[in-house]
C-alpha cells in the first residue's frame, strides 16, 4: 500500500486507516473474536494506521487494539481524549490531559501513545495558548509522542494547523464534502501538518448500499442522530439530507469505474488528493476492511470524474453545508 508521511511527525502511514467506532460496539454488538479478525483483515491489506478514542465503548476499542498490537507491533495508533467529561473549555487542563492519556495508556497496553487528538472539544479550545502547552508537557512526559486535533470546523483546523506543535488534523472530507479544499488542505501541506480524513463515506451514503426504503437499526447514529440530537449534525451523512444525499449518489455513480465498488471510489476520490495523509473508513467486518484498504490500488480517477463530483456537490450539496462547517 501507497504510505504518506505525517510531516512535523516524521512518521508514515499506509494511505488506507482503519477507523475503529464500531470495535468499542457503539453502533451494535461486536465480539472481540469479530474485531480481532477485522482488525488482521486490515492488517493484512496493508493498513498501519489505526484511530480510535477512549470513548469508543468506553474504552472498549482501545482495549481491543492494545489486545491485538501485542502481536503486530508497529503498527500506528492514534486515539482521541476529551468527550469523557462535559464539553467545556475549562475542563482541557494539563491534570485532565494527564488522566485522560494515562487511561488510554492502560487500555492499549502502551508507554507512550504514538498520536492523541483532541476529539472535536469547543472551539475556544483550539486558540487557548495553554491547551497546546499542556499537550507538549504530555511529550516531555513521554505519555504522548505526538498530538493532533479532531474537528467540525474549517477555522478550528486552521488555528490548529498554525500551531507547531500540532502534527495532524482529522476533518470531514468527502466527496460531499468539499470545503476543506478550500484552505485546510493547502495550509497542511505547507504546514507539513498531517491530514486524517474521517466520515469518508458520509457514514455510508457513499457506499451506494442505501436507498429510500432502508431503515436502521436504533443504536445506529444514522437512526438517533439524524438530525444531530446526539452530536454534531455534521458527523451524520455529513450533514447532508439523507434524501439529497441519495440524489447526490445516484449522479456520481455513472463515474464509477468498472470493477470498483461505490464505497472504494469515495475513498479512490479522497486519496487523489495529496495533501491527505491517511483516510480511515471503519468496518465492521473483515469483508469491508478488505474492500476499503483494496481502493488504495486503484489507480487516479479521470479528471472528468473529479468535475462530476464538484458539479453534483455545487448544484445538490453546497446550498445544504457549505457555510455550516
């Protein structure tokens, strides 16, 4: 698999990830024996890069991986701290960072964790001088190797990315959702600041698997987030209405090349943009994780396609999203 490199970090990735929100079972049932052979199907396709969260389950992915990295060494975890505890600026103290990366430490059964991202916290976070201070005493503690942010919003990514201390940046970035484009990627790149695209496949409409008629199962944040009750509207089909979201498909699907899943298109769209480090779909079986790290050998979409895929988000997606994210 192609490898990109997290800059300020200096480390490598395969470009294909693997998210790991259904390993700590928040979206259904999933045996450890399931996530195990999820996670070596990955593996075995040449995915390095792992993200999870101490949220995830509750801890529960964290576990699982840290059970499995204790025979495939070398592998890159990065998890995400902060939504354990009420969403408020104050509560992102250097104690809290501390306990926080010790729990995640514990549960992956690691020293040092290679990556821990802020996970979405409230966006005075992102400018407040101290935060980034308190997450560079976690590397002179060497409970962390290296920190990064995971945002909602185009000018969170931006102030984060203007910080030196910040190795990555996870954002939304799909194929309906093309706003960081505009100014997060290029800032990155020059930056040299690592770019982890989550929600590739606008929490499955860019599979294609869904229509009309589909319905979801109730623990499913499709079902009790449609309209954002839980968490950020913007995490759920992107943000988009589902009914606009299936237009939106159904016009990309013509690009879609013969032999190619709809699903590994979306990512193929994703990775031919350079400034993208590592794309992590999540799967919940060993099926789909083959089938997401395989879009990694695809080769570059036609530039007919990359245009069909700006018009349909012009005309369908841009009045829904543009100015929300």
């Amino acid at each position: 698999m192609e490898k990109r490199r997290f800059g300020r970090l200096g480390r490598d990735a395969g470009v294909i990830g693997l998210g790991a929100w259904q390993l700590g079972a928040d979206w259904g049932e999933v045996s450890e024996e399931d996530a195990h052979a999820t996670l070596a199907a990955a593996v075995d396709a040449g995915v390095t890069f792992i993200d999870t969260a101490d949220v995830y389950g509750d801890g529960r992915s964290e576990q699982v991986i840290g059970s499995f990295i204790k025979s495939h060494p070398g592998l890159f975890v990065a998890s995400k701290m902060g939504r354990r505890m009420e969403q408020k600026p104050e509560n992102y103290t250097l104690d809290n960072f501390r306990a926080w990366t010790d729990r995640s430490r514990i549960n992956l059964g690691v020293d040092t964790l290679d990556l821990v991202q802020l996970h979405c916290p409230p966006t005075p976070v992102f400018s407040t001088p101290e935060v980034y201070d308190a997450l560079d005493t976690l590397i002179e503690e060497k409970r962390i190797a290296a920190y990064g942010v995971s945002v909602e919003k185009v000018d969170e990514a931006l102030e984060a990315i203007a910080r030196p201390g910040t190795a990555s940046v996870q954002i939304i970035f799909n194929a309906l959702r093309l706003k960081p484009l505009e100014k997060v990627l290029p800032a990155a790149a020059e930056a040299g600041v690592g770019i982890i695209a989550r929600v590739p496949l606008a929490s499955g409409l860019l599979s294609g698997r869904y229509d009309e008629s589909t319905t979801f199962a109730p623990d499913a944040h499709r079902t009790f987030n449609r309209h954002g009750e839980a968490f950020d509207v913007g995490e759920t089909f992107s943000g988009v209405d589902y009914t606009t979201g299936l237009e939106a498909v159904r016009r990309l699907r013509p690009e879609v090349p013969a032999d190619t899943t709809m699903a590994q298109f979306a990512l193929r769209w994703i990775l031919d943009h350079p400034a993208v480090t590592v794309v992590i779909p999540g799967a919940r079986n060993a099926t789909q994780a083959r089938g997401n790290a395989s879009a990694a050998a695809l080769p570059k979409l036609p530039e007919a396609a990359h245009q069909t895929v700006q018009s349909v988000y012009d005309e369908l997606i841009r009045p829904q999203v543009h100015d929300r994210w």
